[in-house]
C-alpha cells in the first residue's frame, strides 16, 4: 500500500517509544498495533507486520539481558519451546476470525491489558537464584510457554508484561531474572508467529522494517535502562498513553 513519508516517519518515532517501553515493563505492541490500524492496515495485516517490529525488538533486549547474564538457556529450553509450540497455534487460530470482527475486538483487549497493568501490584521476590530443578518446575514451564505463547500468536500485546508477571509467581525470580526469561520466550514466540504470519500473507514489510528501525534503538536502550533502573518508573506514561489508544481506536470500531 502506497502511504506518504510522514506515515514511515511517525511509525519509526513510535517504535523508539514502543522498544523502549517494551523493554522496560513490556507492552509494547499496545503503542505498535494501534499505530498500525491508524495508518490503515486491516486487523490480520496489522497482527502480522507487527510481528518484524515484535520479533526485532524481543531479539535486542534478549541479546543485551544474555550478555549481563541474567538469563541461562540451557536451563529454559523447555518454556522456549513451549512459547513456541504456543505461538504457531495461537497464529493459525487467530487468522479463522474474521477481520471485521477482530476489528472491533482489538481495542478492548487492548484496554483490558491495559487495566491490567494498571491494577497488578504483585510484589518482587528478593533473591537472584533460579529455581530448584525438577517436574513440577518442568510442567509450569510447559503450561507458562504454551498459554502465553498462543496468546502471542493470536494477539501480542502485553506478552512481555504478562511474562514478567508470571515468572516472578512461579519461580520466584526478581525482576531481573524475570525479564531476562520473558524477553527470550518472547523472541521465541514472536519469530514462530512472524514465519507463520509470512506464510499466510498478512506481512508488510515496508511498514513492519520502518517500525523496526525506530523499535530496535527503543529495545536496546529500554533493556540497558531496565537493568540499570527497574520498570516502575515507566508506568504512568504507559498507562495513560495506552488508555488513550485503546479508546480512540474503540471509538473509531464501533462509532
């Protein structure tokens, strides 16, 4: 699709916030999809040229947390493979839904991510060891890698977040250790989704490697700042922004 150079500007603008942030506390395709859709891309072409910004983006912030060593592969194979089983199942899943249908459901799952965000408080464990290998750490990392990884498929925003969240609960990692496990599945998870997305037709490479170009920066600077800072300090800025998009893409759906 033709668009003007304004369109290819204000998407690599908003890869850099988007990267960033994704980086920080996750969540970054909430600022990516809707930027998308506004630029006029329908909802399944939208889903699939957000996987190259997605998959670019998870790829820079796994390498930076690798090389600070806060994240051991050998250890999480089976969530990796998991997410990535999960992925291809959620993509394939995601495409029998109709786009006018998706159309208007995209928003209020954005929202719902959002209010999610906005009400979880959950506590970081203290500490910077990895669990007790065994089964029952070998099934959460089954059912963790296959839920959130076909909700990555079929949906994407707020996995990063979601990942964090869930991996604080059911390894007790601190946040540390916990983005580095969440930003390796998400590559994962992103790449299978992407390479099914570009099986099926619904990628724009144009737009998808302009938003990268903005996404990647945004991750590796987001990931350095992470490690440095935390993630609190960027959740007012996500919240609002996200709340904004959400209702301003659910009004354009549905009035």
């Amino acid at each position: 699709m033709t668009l003007d150079i304004s369109v290819y500007l204000l998407l690599a603008a908003t890869g850099l916030f988007a990267g960033f942030l994704d980086a920080v506390a996750g969540g970054g395709g909430l600022i990516t999809i809707p930027a998308l859709l506004s630029a006029g891309l329908p909802p399944h072409l939208a889903l699939g040229t957000n996987k190259v910004a997605a998959s670019l983006s998870s790829l820079t912030s796994a390498m930076t947390f690798y090389r600070q060593r806060l994240f051991t592969p050998a250890f999480w194979w089976r969530a990796c493979l998991a997410a990535a089983l999960g992925a291809v199942t959620g993509t394939l899943l995601i495409n029998l839904v109709s786009a006018g249908w998706l159309e208007k459901a995209l928003p209020l799952l954005i929202f719902m991510v959002a209010i999610y965000t906005i009400v979880n408080r959950r506590r970081e464990p203290q500490g910077n060891q990895l669990p007790a290998a065994g089964k029952p750490l070998f099934r959460r990392q089954w059912g963790q890698g296959m839920v959130l990884g076909a909700y990555d498929g079929a949906f994407g925003p707020g996995t990063g977040a979601f990942l964090i969240v869930s991996s604080m609960a059911l390894y007790r990692l601190n946040i540390l250790l916990a983005s580095g496990l969440a930003k390796s599945m998400n590559f994962i998870s992103n790449l299978v989704s992407l390479l099914t997305f570009v099986a099926l037709g619904q990628v724009d490479w144009a737009l998808g490697l302009t938003l990268s170009l903005g996404i990647m920066a945004g991750s590796f600077i987001g990931a350095r700042s992470a490690i440095r800072f935390g993630g609190n300090f960027i959740r007012p800025i996500f919240v609002l922004m996200v709340l904004a998009m959400s209702i301003k893409l659910a009004w354009q759906a549905w009035f």
